[in-house]
C-alpha cells in the first residue's frame, strides 16, 4: 500500500497542478467557445431565413430540407462540442482531485483498517494479485499507475551524458 501513497503536501502540489492545468485548458477552449457560438449563431440564423423563403414561396420543399439539414447539423455539432467539453475538463478534475485525495496516507488507512475496509482497498488500487517472493503484488488501475513508486523509477531526469551526440 505504502508504495501507492503520497503525502499531503504532494497531493496539494499535485492539485495545484492540475487546477492549473484545467484553469488553461478552459480558458483556452473559450478561444473556440466564441467561434462555435458565432456559428451557431449564424445557422440560427440562416434557419430563421429559410423559413421565411419557405413559407414565402421562394424555396422548394426539397431545398429547404436539404439547407435546413446542413444548418441543423452545424448547431447539433456546436452543442455537442461545447456540452462535452465542459463535462469532460470538469469530470477530469473531479477524478484528478479524487485520485490524490484517496492516496493520502493510504498505507496508514490499510493498517488501521478492518478486513473488509483492507479488502475494499486493495480492489481500488488495482487486480490480477498475486504472491510473489512472500511479497503482494498487483497490477495497478490507472491513473494509480502513475503513482506507484518503484526503486528504478527514483530518477526521471535524464543524465547529462545519456544524449550526447558524437562532435561531427
């Protein structure tokens, strides 16, 4: 369990992280935000103006559908883009947050635990258990993966001599 854990400085660092990740990344989709609605504005529009054409006799039937088809798509699609983005930056965050949150301390909260809080536990951090050299081992869920610390996985920087290049 301990090689899952984080501490409570981290998982504030981490989320720091990550609601700065999420403060760019919607900030960045309001560029796309005002051009989406700009086109949905536009279809609206032009759906308004079929209408009149239709009800006035300048447009046939069969054109009308065909127009107000390719107009309906575009605002079906604005709606999706903008609906979907939102829902998906917010989701992100709320199991971001989630994730961090359940691994603090979690190596003190399986010892203190009962059987079947320890049991619960170890079905959130991962499956396919097995022992190995009276060792537990599991293959972690993600994103806890990402977490799990390994002792050759201690430096992630690179060496400064691990991409050198030989003189021309």
């Amino acid at each position: 369990m301990a090689e899952f854990e984080i501490s409570e400085a981290d998982a504030l660092e981490c989320k720091d992280w990550v609601y700065q990740q999420y403060n760019a990344h919607t900030s960045k989709n309001g560029e796309f935000k005002d051009a989406l609605l700009a086109d949905k504005a536009t279809a609206e529009k032009a759906l308004s103006v079929l209408d009149e054409k239709l009800e006035s006799g300048i447009i046939t039937d069969e054109r009308y559908k065909l127009r107000v088809a390719i107009h309906q798509q575009t605002i079906e699609h604005a709606n999706n883009i903008l609906n979907s983005t939102i829902r998906d930056a917010e989701r992100w965050l709320e199991l971001s947050n989630e994730t961090f949150n359940s691994v603090v301390n979690i190596g003190e909260v399986f010892e203190m635990a009962d059987g079947e809080e320890r049991r619960q536990l170890m079905k959130y951090l991962g499956s396919n258990w097995y022992l190995s050299n009276k060792k537990v081992e599991l293959t972690p869920r993600r994103p806890l993966d990402l977490l799990r610390h390994n002792d050759h996985d201690l430096v992630w920087r690179a060496r400064p001599d691990s991409n050198r290049r030989s003189p021309p």
